[in-house]
C-alpha cells in the first residue's frame, strides 16, 4: 500500500535522497584515510598518542567552527550553493594531505578538511527537510546518513590496497578527486522541488502536504538558543557525537593494539562494523517512521526509537574484556549501528521542532556543539592511552552517553511540541 502511495505521487524525492546518500558518502571516505592510515603514518612520521590527538583535535576545533558558520550560511544563500561551495572546499583539503610530511602539516590539513566537511550535514538535513514529509524525514535521514557507514566501509577496502600499491599519498589525492564527479550531478539534478521541472505536482502536494509553517525570515542564533527545543538537539548532539568520532579515529587503533592487526588484515573486521551500522542507519528511521504510521505520536515514535538505539550501545562496555576478535568486533558494531538509528531520528528531531528555514542553522549550533565535545574527549582519549594504556574507561562513557542524552532531550521537550514562531 505504502509502495503504491509511493508510486502515485511520485519518486523523484527519492533521487535526490540519493545525491545526499552519495555526498556523505564521499565526505566519510575522505574523513576516513587519516584513522586507517594511522599506524603506517605514526611509524613513518613517528608522532605520540598526544601528537594524534592533537591532529584529530585540529579537525574537530575547524568542525565546529564550520558547522556554526555553514549551518547559518546555508539557511541564508540556499541548499543547492551551500552545499555545492563545501563540497569543493573539503575535496581540495582531502587532497592537500598528499603533500605534508609532518605533525603540523596534517593538523593544518585536518583543519582545512574539517572546515569544508561541516558543511554536509546541515546542508543534507535542510534537503531532506524541503523535499520530504515529516513521516518520511526519519527514513531519507537515515538513508542518507548511512552514506558514513558505506563510506566507512569502502575506505579499509580501498585505502590500504591503493596505499600499499602506490603509497600513503594516494588514498588522499584519488579520493579527494571523488567530490567533484559529485558535484556535475548536483548541478544537474538539485532544485528545490517548486523549482524542479522533475516534480509532478501531485509529487509536490505530498511534499507539503503535511506543513502548516510560517516563513521565519529573520533568524538569529539568540532566538534559536531561547527555546529549550534548540537545546534538546544540542545536547542529543553534544553527548553521543564523541562517541562516534572515538570509533571513527581510535578503533582502527584499538583493534590494531588488541588483537596485533596490521594494515593488511584490519579491513574485514572494519568492513563487519560499518556494514552493521548500514542496517541501524536505515532501520533506526524506519522504526519511527512504521510506528508513526500504526498511528503512534510524533513524540512517542521518535523517542521510543532512540530509546531503543540508546539501549542497544550499552553492551560497548565490555568490548575491551572480549575474549576475541569477533566477539568485540560484535559488540562495537551492534553500538556504532545504534548509533547511527538514533543519528537518524536526532536529524529528523530538528526538521520536526523547526520551520525549515531555520533547520540548517539548529543541525548548525548541535554539531559545533558535538564537535566541542569531541574535542574534549579526544583530548582525554590520547591522555588516558597514554598514561594509562586501557580502552576499558572510554567504552563505559561510550556506553551511557546515549541513555543520558535521551533523559535530559525528554526533560528539555517531554512532547516535542514544534517551535511555531522564531521572532
């Protein structure tokens, strides 16, 4: 009944779903070269756990200032050229790691690519709110979205085999390449959908079918910080995006330290987790979607959702006391797939709190605000190994950050009532 609805109106929203798909794809290959190539560079360049820290950390200090500024940005000149001017912003920087040769030289690298890759996610999350109804946001959230697990994916298959072929180089230069086939695409193809000469209006009338918001044409980020709502999206943000970029940088590593895996053989297992997070990607927004449609509430359906991604990470813990490779490679795929579902339904949280042309600008102030406390935990990360050596304290924050996060979103907005009016 759902597919024939589908097909009645219409499918074109879908395509364009798929832009977002690929474009973050790109951006988590790009993101992901450096954590790969991670023990190969800090033999060849010889940097310490601090030093790396210090690399990751220059990324996410460019990240949040990108996502404040971008998510603003965006809201003002439109989605087609925001996220057109990041996408040449960030292949250009992926590629520049080609030509450094020291600790300084990545993070100013780092700085850059961080600078250009914030601009996805407010700039994917505005598309999907112009282009898709709120039952469906969720769902295309999630799809595209689980571009970071593909991506996650293909890099340990790509990135050693070319590394080891050509050198370390050339990951960074062949994958940077890869935005601008991208961007001939988004250039053809994205309008919005009153623009688009590919929309039917029937396709047009669903879009909107469910809207009853007024423009907002004068948004300030006083006015956004003013409502508790914002701030429930900041901290969903805040506290479990560490968390993923933790597993981002430092699981290759872990794995690596713990099971005695080199650059050859840490592929499959990587390939295992970031496949699993496909599935919680995409089954995270379809959750709330299905039970939104069995008539459940807005509220109801997306936090029951996440309650159920926040509950599933809680084995993380034990991850580190494993008795074996499959066992942990299990246990952190089964919490960075959760992750990924309630990423999911935290994205749809702002397209369903916010009138759409404030959406980037709230994905905005949440994201800069996951990037500073990215940056605290990475700074404690490379501290605690260092001193410390064990994995087990970082996989126990990891594993409550989720359930803690949801308790204070439903104590900012325990009905997730929407913000009608910004000025």
């Amino acid at each position: 009944m759902t597919v024939t609805r589908r097909n009645a109106v219409g499918n074109w929203r879908w395509k364009i779903c798929a832009l977002l798909f690929f474009a973050t794809t790109i951006n988590y290959m790009d993101r992901q070269v450096l954590g790969l190539l991670a023990p190969t560079l800090q033999k060849d360049i010889g940097w310490s756990e601090t030093q790396y820290a210090h690399i990751i950390v220059a990324f996410q200090a460019a990240y949040a200032i990108g996502l404040l500024v971008f998510g603003r940005w965006i809201d003002v000149i439109g989605t087609k050229k925001g996220y057109a001017f990041a996408v040449i912003f960030w292949s250009v920087a992926a590629a520049a790691h080609a030509l450094v040769r020291s600790v300084f030289g990545f993070g100013v690298a780092r700085f850059a690519l961080g600078l250009g890759e914030a601009g996805n996610f407010p700039a994917a999350v505005k598309a999907v709110a112009e282009w898709f109804p709120q039952r469906e946001r969720a769902l295309a959230n999630g799809i595209f979205n689980s571009g970071c697990n593909i991506g996650a994916v293909l890099a340990p298959l790509l990135v050693p085999w070319m590394a080891i072929r050509w050198g370390w180089p050339a990951p960074f230069v062949a994958l940077g390449a890869l935005g601008f086939v991208w961007l001939i695409f988004w250039r053809i193809f994205y309008e919005s959908p009153e623009k688009s000469r590919r929309v039917s209006p029937a396709e047009l009338s669903y879009i909107r079918g469910d809207e009853s918001e007024s423009a907002s044409p004068k948004i300030s980020w006083p006015n956004l910080l003013a409502h508790r709502q914002t701030w429930a999206f900041i901290v969903g943000y805040g506290f479990t995006a560490p968390i993923w970029w933790f597993y981002l940088y430092w699981l290759t590593k872990f794995l690596s330290k713990q099971y005695d895996l080199d650059l050859t053989n840490l592929g499959l297992p990587l390939v295992v987790i970031y496949s699993m997070t496909c599935f919680g990607s995409i089954g995270g927004g379809r959750l709330s979607s299905a039970l939104m449609r069995r008539g459940w509430s807005l509220n109801a359906g997306r936090k029951t959702a996440m309650l159920v991604c926040a509950v599933c990470v809680v084995p993380v813990v034990f991850a580190p006391h494993a008795p074996n490779l499959w066992v942990a490679t299990f246990l952190i795929g089964l919490a960075a797939s959760a992750h990924q579902g309630w990423a999911a339904n935290l994205f749809a949280l702002a397209s369903d709190l916010f009138p759409k042309d404030a959406v980037a600008s709230v994905v905005g102030l949440g994201g800069m605000a996951g990037a500073l406390t990215a940056m605290a935990f990475s700074e404690s990360t490379g501290f605690i190994l260092e001193t410390t050596g064990s994995y087990w304290s970082l996989f126990a924050i990891a594993s409550s950050a989720y359930l803690i996060a949801l308790a204070i979103i439903h104590w900012l907005s325990p009905a997730l009532q929407p913000v009608k009016q910004l000025n």
